[in-house]
C-alpha cells in the first residue's frame, strides 16, 4: 500500500473497532468460553510453530491472551513471550490471566504490528491468531515481523477461511435477508481478506518469507451453554454484527433469531453449541 491517507484511514478503524469499551467488557464477560472455543485454533497454531524450551516468541494481535498464555506454558519459564496488541485494555486481561497461571515469563506490549518497537532479530517465533485479516498495510507488518525474526526463525498467521462455511454462510448470513451484507473497499481490513486460497502464501512471499506454506483446515470448536447465548456470545464480541442488529427492525430482528436458533439447534449437543470453523495457516521462515 502506498497511499498514506488510505492507510491512515484503515488503521484508524482497526483501533476504534478495538479499543471500543463494549469490546473490553464483552471479552471480560466471555473470556473462558472465549478461550474454549479458539482451543482447537490456538493448538494448530502451537504445533505449526515448533516451539521449545528457551524460544522468545512474538505474540502479534493477542486481544485477551489467545494463544499467548498457551505458548508462554508450551516454552516452560526458560523462554519468554511477548504479547502485542493495540488495545491497552484486552492486554490487561491477558496480564491478569497470566498472574492467576502463575506465569512469569509473560509481558504485555502495546504497539502496533506495522512499527514494532523492538531490535532487528529479537525473536525465535511469530504467532498471531485471526489478526493479520485486519492489519491496514499488510506487506509491511509481515516486514516487520521478518525483521525482528532470527535468521531461520518462524513466523505462522492463521486467518479466516471462506464465506462459505457453517459459522458464516449458514448462521451469521442470515441476517443478510434483512440487512445488506457489507461491501469492502479494496484492500481494506475484512475477515475473509486472505480466504482465497494462496492469498496468505503470495502476501508472506513477498514479504520476504521463504519456506511459505498454507494450509486449510476445518476445526472443532465447543461452547458450553444454548444456542442462544452462543448468539449472545457473538454478537457481543463481533462489533459489526452489534451494528446489523441495530439497523433492522424488531420484527426483522425476531425473525432473524428465531432462524438463527434454527441454524444452530443441529449444533447443540445439550450441553454445548459445536460449530466448525474454517481456517488458513500460513508460515514461513526467515532466510539464513
């Protein structure tokens, strides 16, 4: 991207869309069914990383603590993991989760992944988990994240996959019977900016990332409780759902729930809403 007001523009929203204070108090709300449902996202990501003991990993885009704290266990009080965030609030309850873990070898970092305030190879590993979709100027933070790698270190985004699966397609677009669905402006931050395939791959290549691989995976998910606070749970941590909601009519919006609890009820188990997800993962290393 080489338009600066364009630029600008994006990266304003992103912050606005997450320093939002329903956005911190959702997260609160939420945080250990949060964390249970990304489980099976947050293992991919630690097992495509090939952490050990001792590595000083990059968390970039770690909202209230996923994967960091799981990484910061995985990598044992030998190695360290920084989490990076624009959002001083998520990061204070990422912090708070660390010190009831007992972790020590977990800090907080409020930055912003195009202008990452640290030295040139300062990090073994570079993780981020459904981040890299809303970052504005995309070729420069995976610029920034080779920079601070080491020579061979790794880096692994995993992103959103396509429209066309059951949390999206079949749940969330359902509401688009009711309200028109959104219409991106080119190059601008969206969930499905990489759910073409090969998009991540070419964005990391050239970057400068060698040894670049993708991969679509359909993964488990559980949330504990009904169909209808798996709806609660969402439309209280996905701001542009909120914003829907609020411009369709009650009648609109009864209709809509009533179809919604119908989509998720095949996912309702008695005791958990069970919906896959479909995502990419994408890594590559640092050359030597």
């Amino acid at each position: 991207m080489t338009d600066t007001g364009k630029f600008e523009r994006f990266r304003r929203a992103v912050e606005e869309e997450w320093r939002d204070p329903r956005v911190t108090a959702a997260y609160r709300k939420w945080d250990r069914h949060e964390s249970e449902w990304g489980r099976a996202a947050r293992d991919l990501i630690i097992d495509r990383a090939g952490l050990a003991p001792g590595h000083q990993v990059l968390d970039i885009g770690s909202a209230h603590g996923e994967p960091g704290i799981a990484i910061a266990e995985a990598i044992g009080p030998s190695g360290q993991v920084t989490l990076l965030d624009i959002a001083h609030d998520l990061l204070e309850i990422a912090a708070e989760r660390a010190r009831r873990g007992g972790l020590s070898n977990l800090t907080t970092r409020l930055a912003d992944a195009h202008a990452l305030p640290f030295a040139d190879a300062s990090f073994d590993r570079v993780t981020s988990r459904l981040a890299a979709m809303y970052f504005a100027d995309v070729g420069l933070a995976f610029r920034e994240a080779l920079r601070v790698l080491r020579p061979g270190g790794r880096a692994v985004y995993l992103v959103w996959g396509p429209f066309a699966q059951p949390m999206f397609a079949d749940i969330v677009g359902l509401l688009f019977k009711h309200v028109a669905p959104p219409e991106d402006e080119p190059g601008a931050p969206s969930p499905f900016r990489f759910s073409e395939r090969g998009t991540l791959q070419r964005a990391l290549e050239e970057a400068g990332f060698a040894n670049v691989s993708e991969e679509g995976a359909r993964l488990p998910t559980a949330f504990e409780g009904t169909p209808a606070r798996w709806w609660e749970w969402l439309v209280d941590t996905a701001a542009p759902i909120q914003t829907w909601m609020a411009s369709i009519t009650d009648a609109q919006r009864r209709e809509a729930l009533t179809e919604i609890d119908a989509a998720l009820r095949p996912y309702f188990d008695g005791r958990s809403v069970n919906v896959p997800i479909d995502v990419i993962i994408g890594s590559g290393t640092k050359p030597l």
